[in-house]
C-alpha cells in the first residue's frame, strides 16, 4: 500500500489535474484524504510533468493497528522542454490498519 501510494500520488504533470490525487483516495484514511483533496482548479503555467519510482521500502515500525514504512522515492521532473531533474526522495509513510485493510494515514517526505 505504502508504494503505490507514493508511486501515484507523486507522479503527475500539469495536463492531468488532479488525477494523481483522486487515484490514491482508496488508499488513504478518511482523516488523510481530508487533508489532500483537491479543492480547487489545477494551477496554469508551462508544462510540468514528474514521475515517481519507488527505489526501495522498509518497515520500521509495526504494531497490530499500524505501521511506518521508510521508502526512497527517485523523482525526475520534467519542465517545458528544459532537461530532466532528478532527486532523491525519502518518504515516512504511516499506515493504519482499519480491521479491513491498510491504509496510509499521514506521511512526510524530504529532498535527499
């Protein structure tokens, strides 16, 4: 869950609106889909697209209602025609188990 999560929600370009957002809905907590719905218009400008590639994942914490996953993300962005920029990215997902599946209920993440 913690992958495709990331995967998804950070792989997007400015053509696609908020798809990236609406594909994670299912994956996420009612408490964290709150907080990330889209609530207004895609914002203009040139063309930007970035995509998001899981590089590796491991469970740091673990309990019976939840759980952390530390994941390294490798994102490259693409602006208007300009060479590709690509970082890395680590990722804390936290999961909450809802007595039917997981589900991401907040994460954090930071330029590597």
């Amino acid at each position: 869950v913690a992958r495709v999560f990331v995967e998804r929600y950070g792989t997007y370009s400015t053509d696609s609106g908020f798809t990236n957002i609406l594909e994670v809905k299912d994956l996420a907590t009612p408490a964290l889909w709150a907080r990330i719905a889209p609530r207004s218009a895609a914002a203009a400008g040139p063309f930007t697209r970035v995509t998001t590639r899981v590089a590796s994942a491991d469970l740091t914490q673990e309990s019976p209602g939840s759980a952390t996953v530390e994941i390294t993300a490798l994102r490259t962005q693409t602006k208007d025609g300009e060479a590709p920029v690509r970082g890395e990215q680590l990722i804390t997902i936290t999961l909450q188990y809802t007595g039917t599946a997981w589900l991401v209920d907040r994460f954090t993440s930071a330029e590597l």
